[in-house]
C-alpha cells in the first residue's frame, strides 16, 4: 500500500510539474519579447539567518525593560559566531528583578529583590523556624520572535509587591533584571544584565553598585558556575544575595558581602566555624569540610576589590565605607554590639555610622587599607636578589664553565626602596640572624643539566641540587659584592643554572626583634658547561598565571619563606628524579619493598618531579573521583603534606590557566624524562633513633631507578583509575613497580604514543577532551 501511494505522488507531482512549465510557456507566448533590460543594483546582504544547531557558546543580551506592571524584557541570544539562536524554552528562563536601595546610617547602597519567599527551615534544632528568602519570577510567558530575539514577561507585577514583604516600586532608583538560562539541551550561556533607570531610562551616568567585576573572580574560577551551573555573573547574584536573605536551618547570612567573604575564609574563621549553608533540595553545602583555602593571604582585600579598575567604581567601598557585617564575615568571634566583652575594642556598635570615626586614616585605628597591610609583602620590596656574574676561574669565561672547573659567582643584595644601595650580609641585622625559625639564610644553588634537571654528581640523595651558604662562605668583594665558588662535575653536560634564594630576617611588628622571614623573590642565571652558549631549561608554566591566585610575594613562598615566586627555581629540585625519600619516616622492615608501615600513605618514597606533584596537587579531586591515592609528600623534618583536601577553585581540565601556550601538548619534547617513583632504596634507623637513607649509593645513582614515562607521569596523576593506566601501558606508558622491571632508561626511552590521538588536530586533540576549544 505504501509503495502503490508513492508511484501515484510521483505521478501527480510529474503531471503538476509538466502544467507549471505549460503555463509558464503560455505567458510567454503573449507579446514580443523585447529588449533585455539593464541589470539593476545588487541589494544589501540580509542578515545571517538564525542557528541553533552548531552552537556550542550562547550570549544573552537584554535590549530593553518596560515596567507598567509585569516587567517586560526584550532580550536576544546569538551563539558564539554572533548568530541570532532560536528555540530557547520557557522552562529555561530564570529572571530576577532588584532596585538598588540608598544606604542610610553609614550602610552602603544594596540590591532588594521584588520577588520573596518564605522558607521554612528543616534541620533538627534550626535556630529560625523561617526565613525570608530572594529568588526568581515564576509564571512568566516568552515569546520566540523566530530571528534570535525574545520577549519575556514576568508573572510578577513588581508595582504591588506585598507578601511576603511589602517592596514598594520606586520608578527613580536604579533597577537590575537579570537572566541566565538553564536547560540540559542548551549550551553554555552568558547571564543577561540590564541595570537602568526606569523614571529617565537611563543605563549611564547612575549607580550601579560594581564592588566586585566578574573578570577578577574567574581569574581563578575560570567561569563562576553557581546554582548548578548557570549563573556566572556577580551582578545577578547581587539580585538574591541581599542583606536580610538568611538560611534559617544554619542562621548563616546570605547576604553577598557576608557569603563571599566567609566562604574564601572558611579555613581560618577566628570563630573556628564550621561555615555551612542549606542550598538547593535542603542539600547541605559545607566550606569548612574539606575546608575553602583562600591560597594567598585573606588580607589582600585587592585582589577581588581593585578601586583602579574603571569597571568598579565603588571598589573602595571596603575601605570607604566599613560595616559589621563585612567586616564581621571575617572577624565572625566579634559581637559589636557587646562591645569590648565581645571583641571589638571600639565599644559597642549597633548601626555603621560610626565605622569611620576609627576606621580611617590617622585614626585609631587606620584606615581598613591599613590594617589589611600584608608585612610580608612589604618588607619584600625591600631586597633584591642579584646574580652578577658566572667566570670559570680557571679560563676567565663568563657564564660558561667546564666541567671539572670552578666556578666563581658574583652576587648582592640591593634595597630598591633605597636606590639600590647593596646590604652588607656580613654586618645587617636581616642576615645575622641565628638562632630559631627566622634564622637569616642565603643561599647559592647549582643543578644541571637544564635539558631536564637530574643533578648527578651533587652529592645530595636522591636528586638535590648542590647547595652553598652563601651567609657563611662568601668573600666580601668590598663593594656590596660577594663570590662563592663551587665546582662543576665532570660528568655534567649541556647547561646549568645558578640561583639564588633564602629570607632575611624581619621585624614586622617594629619591637626590635628580627624573628619574622621575608619572602624575597628568588632569582636564576644559566651558564653553559658544554654548549656552546648557555641554554635555559624550558619555560612550561608562566609564574604570572600562578601569581593570579597565589599573590606576590605570598602564595608561592615555600619551604620557609626561602623560594619565593620562580618557578625555574623550583623544578632544579621538584626534577624527574627527586622523591621524597631522605624525609620519610624509618621503615620498620628496612626492606626496599615499596612499603613503609610508618608513613602515611604506606610508601616509602613519592616522586616530587614537577611535572607529577603539580598535577597531583591542583587535581586532587578528580584524582580522588578517578580511584586515586590521596597525594602525600613528606617536607622538611619529616613534616606531613596530605593535599586530598585540595579544591582547584577552576576547571582543572584548562591546562591553559597555568601552562604558557602549546607546552602541554604532546608528544612532550624528548629531553622530558621519566618521574622516578623508587630510587632503590628505603630509610633506616642511624642507630641513634634518627632516620637514614639504607642505600645511599642507590640514591644518588639514577640509572637504577624505576619510574613512569613522562606523559604517563603527568596524565595519570589526575586521570588515576586502573582503566585510565591500563589505555596507557596500552599505549606503551610506562609504569614500572617499585622493585621490578627494568631501569629507569626503560621509562626514559618509551616511546608512548599518546599523540596519535591527543596531538593538536587528531580525534582525541587535548584542547577538545578538555574543552578549551570546540571541535
């Protein structure tokens, strides 16, 4: 039947197709033809027409907002090449609608939300039986004008808002609405925000309350995906983040000065906290367990409030206009309004008025810019470290030394905020330092060779570079100068660098007392031992985007404060065949056997190659997720470092947040070599109790190690599973055990063939797997 009704319709269609063109040629037949006319103008190209079905980025833009009663919002969504999207459903429209309220009694101006809800507490014990909560329109219609563009209609008459609180529509203060889009079926979209005045319609020249610009939140969130996803701008979270928006079940504030501040200090609350919220489905959201690390000091209030950003003009308002409840995210032991009994030292507060008559410049007690000062970076700013030349002393060629031959290295140290004038580290207070943790400490490293650092011939297990007092063994050259020597293997090749790092010692208090260390930024200097001319070792991570979360001068000052912000300092020990091994409690079996009872992941030694502990490190939680160990690394005297709590704040899968461009592709270059993960050996007792290396020429050899191939090194550090191991042996990685197997050149020399698929361009390119970019 259904071919018999096929073989009629292409009959019907053939005889219709035969009419046309009979009618046609009747029309022609009538008259004479005449002369063909002269062709006109070629109109202007339409428009693109619109698109949904290769979007992969969608951006909503409010046009306009009408208020008579419902709001109504004229908005349009284009997808990533500017083309107008259609089909977005009514379900996935989520509206919001403040006004922005002038602040009174020292408060400063905040968003009201038009629409409320009660909410009514659920946890055992709530110290609120309810709560008044902002959130979103509901009952809404949308119109899909077919082109890309929309009309959205509230379902709440904003002009007669009184349940569950009485908001009354003043049509002369600035109003935000905005939109954001949630809908598994749709791509990631941008949040739309219109903030106008309605009475003048103004969009310039009023008050937009931009305290915090979204930019400066993901410049370590990537893309701030709160509330499942969907929500990626501060300026709609402003909506509902209101003051008075409180969880009942916790009687946490929800107030967005509050939230905000609590959640980056959750791990250092003074009220030792937990800081907890029920969020979406009652669901508990807990910052405190695994606890929110904000990883630079809290105190650089800048990094989120930049007052010289054109895009937030009152960014100042944390310093210009203090508040209890601001500052009392942070300070959360203090009842202002106990006064000195409740920690606040001014008195009693019950209102914000009177914030400034302390808070502020010359006064009691300064400004809030002021008190939030970070001595470390201070004092910082006060040396520089120098490394001024490299001779071999036996040819006087600068930067480049033999092997075998001694080389001397110039150095100083100069105060920037006092000319350059050099320190005498010999006589200074900030170097004479002896005795406990602020000790002065200068020193002068070696490692080779820079293709990719193992440091061979050091002398120090497994794989530490050569290490000079510079304090203690320096020439006072008796010009600010100084030299310290040391000699170069003779079984080094290619080049090496020489670095220079340590702390002085501070006061940062102003008693007297030089006990504090300074984190100076730590300087290298390549020398060439074979080559030709010096060749630096590879540049892969750019220490400015650390820098974007860690803080100068802050975050990344390790060990002690003695390795400040260089990352090309850190990889000449964090090298392919350096382990943890020399810090690791004594083994009970004094077995190498890959066990080590006593230390807390029960290894006896873990790579602390860069390449590997970095990776392991930031991704902790998919490592976790994948069937990972939690990664352990023992420190300086046998100190514990568990990082399984770590929360990367981004997407871990963006290699381009750290990585300078191309360096993470593969195949990696052939110089990377393999991450030892045992050097043969274990820690014993000494016979005093104290732990010792059982082997020590196993340690400093390296061609008796065992490891894992480099790609296989860096990859399975977040992609742990025993299914993810097994696609790479697959793939000829290398993962050696830790007593078995060939040695370490096994690893070095494989020939993994993971860029058959994850090169630039192949089906499994690493930029789509891990969208940073659409196929």
């Amino acid at each position: 039947m259904r071919q018999e009704t096929r073989v009629r319709w292409r009959s019907c269609s053939w005889l219709l197709l035969v009419f046309i063109v009979a009618t046609l040629g009747l029309a022609g037949c009538s008259g004479s033809d005449g002369d063909t006319g002269a062709q006109g103008d070629q109109g202007p190209a339409g428009p693109p027409g619109p698109r949904a079905a290769t979007a992969s980025q969608l951006n909503v833009t409010i046009d306009s907002v009408t208020i008579n009663s419902a709001p109504v919002v004229d908005f349009t969504v284009t997808d990533q090449d500017g083309l107008g999207y259609t089909g977005v459903p009514q379900s996935a429209i989520e509206a919001t609608i403040a006004k922005l309220v002038p602040g009174t009694n020292g408060d400063t101006d905040h968003w009201q939300n038009y629409i409320n809800e009660t909410r009514q507490a659920v946890a055992s014990g709530a110290p609120m039986a309810s709560a008044i909560q902002p959130g979103r329109d509901s009952g809404g219609t949308l119109v899909d004008h077919q082109d890309g563009t929309y009309t959205y209609t509230f379902g709440t008459d904003i002009t007669n808002v009184t349940d569950p609180i009485a908001v009354p529509y003043d049509r002369s203060l600035t109003h935000r609405v905005a939109i954001a889009l949630r809908s598994s079926d749709l791509p990631d979209a941008s949040n739309g925000i219109y903030t106008w005045q309605p009475s003048t319609g103004a969009t310039d020249g009023i008050n937009n309350r931009l305290v915090v610009e979204t930019q400066s939140c993901d410049s370590c969130h990537n893309e701030l995906e709160a509330h499942g996803g969907p929500r990626h701008d501060t300026r709609m979270c402003v909506t509902c983040h209101n003051p008075g928006n409180t969880d009942p079940n916790t009687g946490e504030s929800l107030d967005f000065r509050v939230m905000v501040h609590k959640i980056h200090d959750a791990n250092n609350l003074p009220s030792g906290g937990p800081y907890e919220v029920y969020g979406f489905g009652n669901r508990v959201v807990s910052f405190s367990d695994p606890p929110v690390v904000f990883p630079q000091d809290i105190r650089n209030c800048t990094k989120c409030h930049n007052p010289d950003n054109p895009a937030t003009p009152q960014a100042a308002n944390f310093e210009d206009h203090p508040s209890m409840e601001a500052c009392g995210s942070c300070h959360d032991d203090v009842d202002f309004a106990a006064g000195k009994s409740g920690g606040h030292p001014g008195g009693v507060v019950t209102d914000n008025s009177e914030c400034t008559l302390c808070h502020q410049e010359n006064r009691v007690a300064d400004s809030v810019a002021q008190s939030h000062e970070i001595p470390g970076k201070l004092w910082a700013k006060r040396f520089q470290y120098n490394i001024l030349e490299v001779k071999d002393q036996t040819t006087d060629i600068v930067d480049k030394v033999a092997p075998g031959n001694t080389a001397a290295i110039t150095f100083s140290v100069t105060d920037p905020t006092n000319g350059d004038a050099p320190y005498n580290i010999k006589n200074d207070t900030e170097f004479t330092q002896l005795a406990g943790h602020a000790a002065s400490r200068l020193a002068i490293d070696l490692a080779w060779s820079t293709s990719d650092y193992t440091n061979t011939g050091s002398g120090e297990a497994p794989s530490e570079a050569l290490s000079i007092d510079a304090l203690a063994s320096s020439t006072d050259n008796g010009d600010g100068t100084y030299t310290v020597t040391a000699t170069i293997p003779n079984n080094v090749t290619g080049s090496a660098v020489v670095a220079m790092e340590g702390h002085p010692a501070g006061d940062y208090d102003g008693d007297g007392s030089y006990t504090d260390t300074v984190p100076v930024t730590s300087q290298v200097h390549y020398i060439a031992v074979t080559d030709s001319t010096p060749t630096p070792r590879r540049s892969v991570v750019d220490v400015a985007n650390c820098q974007t979360c860690h803080g100068e001068n802050d975050g990344l000052s390790l060990h002690g404060h003695n390795r400040t912000d260089k990352v090309q300092l850190c990889v000449i020990c964090h090298n392919p065949r350096d382990t943890d091994l020399a810090m690791r409690p004594i083994d009970p079996d004094s077995t190498n056997n890959g066990v080590n009872d006593n230390a807390d992941d029960k290894l006896e030694e873990r790579s602390i190659d860069f390449k590997r502990m970095i990776h392991a490190i930031h991704g902790a939680d998919m490592r976790e997720q994948t069937g990972g160990d939690q990664f352990t690394v023992y420190g300086f005297g046998g100190s514990t470092h568990n990082f399984g709590d770590v929360r990367f704040p981004g997407k871990v899968q963006d290699c381009t947040t750290c990585h300078e461009d191309g360096t993470y592709e593969v195949p990696l270059p052939s110089e990377v070599l393999a991450s030892t993960t045992d050097t043969g050996t274990t820690i014993i007792d000494d016979g005093t109790g104290s732990p010792t290396i059982a082997d020590m020429t196993a340690a400093l050899d390296p061609t008796d190690d065992h490891g894992i191939s480099p790609t296989s090194s860096v990859c399975s550090t977040c992609h742990a599973s025993t299914l993810a191991q097994a696609h790479m042996t697959a793939n000829l990685g290398v993962f050696q055990t830790d007593t078995g197997g060939s040695a370490i050149s096994a690893a070095d020399s494989a020939t993994e063939t993971c860029a058959v698929c994850h090169g630039p361009g192949r089906i499994a390119d690493l930029d789509v797997v891990h969208g940073m970019k659409q196929e």
